[in-house]
C-alpha cells in the first residue's frame, strides 16, 4: 500500500533531501518547507521506497498538494 504524503501549509520547498528510488524510514525528513522564516520539515509517516517525487526545490506548494508517494 502507497502513503501519499501531502503538504499541511502553503509553503516553499526549501530542500529536496530524497530523490525517487531511496529507501527511507518512519520519520525520516523527505523535504524541508519555508513558510514565514520557518522551516517545516516533512516526514515520511511509512518505511518504504519514495516511488514518486512531486515537488523540486524552488517549487510553491498549497494545502493538500502532493509531495511525495512512498510504496
């Protein structure tokens, strides 16, 4: 079963630290948001593969945009 990872806050993308094809654990930091001077990292809820990478750094993301699958 794929997790869906999804943006909480509209919000920059910072820093992409995966790419697709890693392996990555429970509460492992996929990418690092920027909203008003803050970084937000965003975790990965599953141990898995990110099979699928929606974002890249530079990008703008709103309220329930995709960031990431993991299977």
């Amino acid at each position: 079963m794929a997790d869906e990872i999804r943006a909480e806050m509209v919000a920059n993308v910072w820093k992409v630290v995966v790419a697709e094809g890693d392996s990555v654990s429970d509460g492992d930091t996929l990418v690092i948001l920027e909203s008003m001077k803050m970084e937000i990292p965003v975790l990965a809820e599953s141990d898995g593969t990110v099979t699928q990478l929606a974002v890249g750094e530079g990008d703008v993301v709103q309220e329930g945009d995709l960031i990431a699958v993991i299977a």
